[in-house]
C-alpha cells in the first residue's frame, strides 16, 4: 500500500517531507521547522501531482483540492504558532565567556543576580559568594565586566541568595541579600538590604525591617501580593531546630516591612529553599510556589486573604515528589501554561 506524504519546505532551505497520517503531525512537523527558520516568514507547501487522488495508508484519499487546503492550515498554523514562540525550537549553542569577561571568581556562590544598578541599560552581576567577599561586576557595554564591589557597603557574613528590585519606585535597582544563621540556631546572621543611592549601594536592613535576625536565609522573591503599588518580599528561609524565624513575608507599609503572616496565613515551618510566582489556569491565577525537599511545599493562591493552598485543596502534584534539589517552572512546549 502506497504511503502518501505532504511535502512542506521553508524559504531557502531543501524540502522536507512527512508522513500525511493526520493533521495533528502536519501541524506539528511545520512549527518545528518554522521555528528553526523563524527568521524567514515566507513558507511554501509543495502538493505534487502524484498526490492527486492517491491512496494513503490509512485508507483516505487526497484531492488536490484538499492537499491546498491542509497547506493553508498549516501556513496559517505555522504562523501563529511561530510568532508566539519563533525560537523554541532553534539551535542554540552556549560559549563559557567567564575568564574574557573578567568574573574571575571560582568558588561556592549561592547564586548570582542580574541587576542595572546604574541605570545604564546594562545588565550587571551580583555574586554573593557565601563565605567569601561578594563581587559586583559593572557590565562595560562591550562583552566585559569591572570589579565595583567597593561601591557595596557590605559585611562578610553565611551570605546566600539575592534579588534586586526598586522597592522605593525611585527609577533605580536596590538589592536584597539574603544571609544565614552559622548553620543552625547561632543566630547572628543579619541580612544585607542594600538602598541604591546614586550608585552607592548602602546597607539599611535594620531601618527597613529585613534583617530577620535569626532567620536561615535563602532566596528572596519580590512581587506586590496586595496590588498597592509598592513591592512586597518573600523570604525564604532554612528550617531551624527550634521553629524559629522560618520563610516569611514581608509587606511594605509606611517604608518598613512588616511580617504580614497574620494577614496572609502563610505559613511553613521547612526548609525552603526559594519561591517562584506563576499564573495557573484560563484564569490566569497568580501563586506563589514555594520549594522544599518534597515538591512543592505550598502553592498559595495571593489573590485571596488569607492565602489559600492550591496544592492542598486541588491536588496539583502528586506526593512523590520528595528529596527535590531544585525545579524549573517555565512553558516548555509551547501552549502557554507552565510547565515543571
């Protein structure tokens, strides 16, 4: 039996063919080769003459009348699918750049974060380096950065995680920086909230209520939970063995911030490692995913007070997912919804 194939090429590049089974693999076949070409906008389907009233496999036959129409769905498709997402499925090729940019720094970070403290355009880095001094890498608009870190007012402390934000919608970037407690219940560990002032970044944890003194700080997420205009922080913090200071969030009010877990209802007393903020559904419902060794360890829906727990209610993820390290939330196949 004589397989029939819908032959489809992309602008200046050979034709490809695939097998016409269904329209679903049509579809399919033609987004994966327009976003490999997404910068060529001109797509042709090619519907030789043997395909006139030739018999498939699965026993249906093909007009020319038809093959025209499955080629016009397909552009039509095509082109919708590809300027939603035009490089999804392009090659893409890293280079390790560190040594030629100038971060010459080699050991444990806890994580870096990309910030435009002077308000250049450029993004710049914010390493923290745990144990060890931080850098600031200043980008020099041409592939290279500058060590600035004389520019940060910091103390060398159990520094972890961190995340910029203009907080004071003052048009420029500030930087929290989260720091743990000596791993434990020492105490001791203040984190490091850095005002952006011309330039300078200057340590005011304390004036402004982040310092979370016996916190086991993580990672930070800023997002504005309450829609008031001014952004609000999540904290993220390491379980301790005696349930003090766990992840927290903080809302802004009057320039302080204060634990607002008494109007949200948050609360979770593990080891938390970071929060990532996500919409769920038709509806777009904004949550807060929040990440411990058994994923997740709660999902709360923020558009209501107190907080609800999706994970709890609905059952979005199974209970097997224990021991996790780390987890990625982003649309991998292109439909819009975010993917884990």
């Amino acid at each position: 039996m004589e397989t029939t194939y819908l032959y489809c090429s992309i602008w200046g590049e050979s034709s490809s063919h695939y097998d016409l089974r269904n329209m679903q693999e049509i579809i399919m076949y033609s987004q994966r080769n327009f976003y490999t070409h997404a910068a060529r906008k001109l797509i042709t389907c090619i519907a030789p003459p043997n395909l006139i009233e030739t018999k498939a496999r699965t026993g249906y036959k093909f007009s020319y009348a038809s093959v025209l129409a499955v080629c016009f769905l397909v552009i039509m498709t095509t082109l919708l699918m590809g300027f939603r997402a035009p490089l999804a499925h392009a090659e893409i090729r890293f280079e390790d750049i560190t040594s030629t940019a100038g971060v010459t720094y080699a050991g444990p970070s806890h994580g870096a974060s990309w910030g435009d403290f002077n308000r250049d355009g450029w993004p710049d880095l914010w390493v923290s380096n745990h144990t060890s001094p931080p850098n600031l890498f200043q980008n020099n608009k041409d592939g290279m950065f500058s060590e600035v870190s004389a520019q940060v007012n910091y103390t060398n402390a159990d520094m972890h995680g961190s995340a910029w934000a203009d907080f004071d919608n003052d048009g420029d970037q500030d930087l929290l920086m989260l720091v743990g407690s000596g791993n434990g219940v020492m105490g001791g560990g203040l984190n490091q909230f850095f005002v952006n002032s011309d330039g300078l970044l200057v340590e005011r944890a304390q004036e402004y209520g982040l310092d979370y003194y016996l916190g086991r700080g993580r990672t930070p997420n800023w997002f504005d939970w309450d829609n008031d205009g001014r952004l609000d922080v999540f904290v993220a913090n390491a379980a301790r063995s005696d349930g003090a200071a766990p992840s927290a969030l903080f809302s802004q009010a009057d320039g302080i911030f204060l634990d607002s877990v008494n109007q949200t209802g948050l609360a979770t007393f593990k080891s938390n490692s970071f929060g990532t903020l996500i919409s769920l559904g038709s509806e777009n419902t904004s949550v807060l995913v929040i990440h411990a060794s058994r994923f997740p360890d709660r999902i709360y829906d923020y558009g209501q007070t107190p907080f609800v727990d999706l994970n709890e209610t609905m059952g979005l993820f199974p209970s097997s997912g224990r021991f996790t390290v780390d987890a990625a939330i982003a649309d991998f196949n292109g439909d819009l919804l975010p993917d884990v």
